[in-house]
C-alpha cells in the first residue's frame, strides 16, 4: 500500500529554482514509484509583491537587488538553464527579459486548487513565463494558460477582473512568512519535514524514502 505524503510547495511563479525544484521531485516521485503518494500543494509567495504593472528589466532588477554584475547575471543564467534542463524543462535566455507581479497568477493557482488543476496550471505558467517569456501578469496569457490547464476560461476571466481571492492570497502569503519562509521553494513534508531550495531529483528521492522510512519504523 503506498504511504501518503503532503507536500505543501511554496513558491513564486517568477522564481527559476522553484521550476526547477518541482520537476526535481516530480523525477524523484516518479523514481520511487507507486511507495509514495504524494498530494502536491501549491501556496503563494511574491518575490517581488511591489513590482509595478508592466515589470522592470530583469538584469536592472537583479544588479539592484542582488548587485550582480553583467558577467555574473550571464554566468547564473547559463547555469541555471543548465539545471532546469538537467529536469526536462526548457529555460529560454531571459537576459533581456522582465520581471512582472505575479499576484493574479497566484489568485488563479488559489481558484485552480479547488477545481483539481493546480499542478497542471503551475506547469502552464511556468512554461508561459521562462520558456515563452510571456508576461504573467497579462490577463490575456493567464486566461489562456488556465484554459491548457483544463479550467474554465470565462470563470478564470471573471475571476480576474475582479478581486476574488485577493484577500486569501495575502492571508496566506502572511502566513508562510510568518512560518519563518523567506525564500523559495520551500517544501514542507507533512507539516514537520522542510526541504528547501531547487535540489536536484537525487537529493529529493534520497529526503523522500528517508521520511517515508521513518514514518514507517516510528
């Protein structure tokens, strides 16, 4: 009988190491088999909750926040297109991209929760934003990836124009900060257990039969 397994996944939609920490243990999930089943959980956290509407050149956002330089922002960039398709996802070069809010995204990944299509809307955004380099805060784009996703594009569209789930998006960011998350992804097992960061699928499979392990012989 598999063993079931919350996994409660904080992250952003604009955060490289959170595709790549999903498909990490997605690979992972998939290694172990039918040991495990997981029940995946998708919460909100804005890396940037006060970017303005139409977003900020990604490598001025970086050098202010970070201060990389341009030879570093490059060097990152090729690595971190190098892990995400070490996972079987593909990471366009963004370097003359932007950064946008996400906070409509996460009000529809919020609604997509209760209609069973969480996961599949994630991977949609995802690929929307780092593959396509579209902007994930046009309602047009997020409309459409809803309806990839499975979902109702006309609900998604009313949800939008209005402020439906606004209020517990914030709550719930409030909250994960409060829990101490301050970064992203952060992966919570079964309320006790944290993994953080974009590891790669071996590290996940290895923290994964570990809890498993120890729930079992507890």
């Amino acid at each position: 009988m598999p063993r079931p397994m919350k996994i409660d996944f904080v992250s952003d939609i604009s955060c490289p190491w959170c595709i790549i920490g999903l498909r990490g243990m997605e690979i992972a999930l998939d290694r172990i088999g039918g040991a495990i089943e997981a029940q995946i959980i998708f919460h909100p956290f804005e890396l940037n909750p006060d970017m303005p509407p139409g977003g900020q050149d990604i490598g001025e956002h970086i050098a202010q926040k970070y201060g990389a330089s341009p030879q570093q922002r490059k060097a990152n960039g090729a690595m971190i297109r190098q892990r995400a398709a070490d996972v079987g996802f593909t990471m366009a070069d963004r370097s003359d991209g932007r950064i946008y809010n996400t906070f409509d995204a996460h009000r529809l990944l919020h609604w997509a929760k209760s209609e069973g299509c969480q996961l599949e809307l994630k991977h949609r955004l995802f690929s929307a934003y780092f593959t396509d380099g579209e902007a994930p805060e046009d309602h047009d784009v997020l409309i459409r990836c809803a309806a990839d996703a499975g979902l109702d594009p006309e609900k998604a569209r009313a949800i939008l124009e209005s402020d439906r789930f606004a209020a517990e998006v914030s709550t719930e960011e409030e909250t994960w900060r409060r829990g101490g998350v301050s970064s992203v992804p952060t992966i919570v097992i079964d309320d006790r257990y944290v993994i953080n960061g974009g590891q790669p699928p071996e590290a996940f499979e290895r923290a994964l039969r570990r809890i498993a392990e120890e729930e079992v012989t507890a």
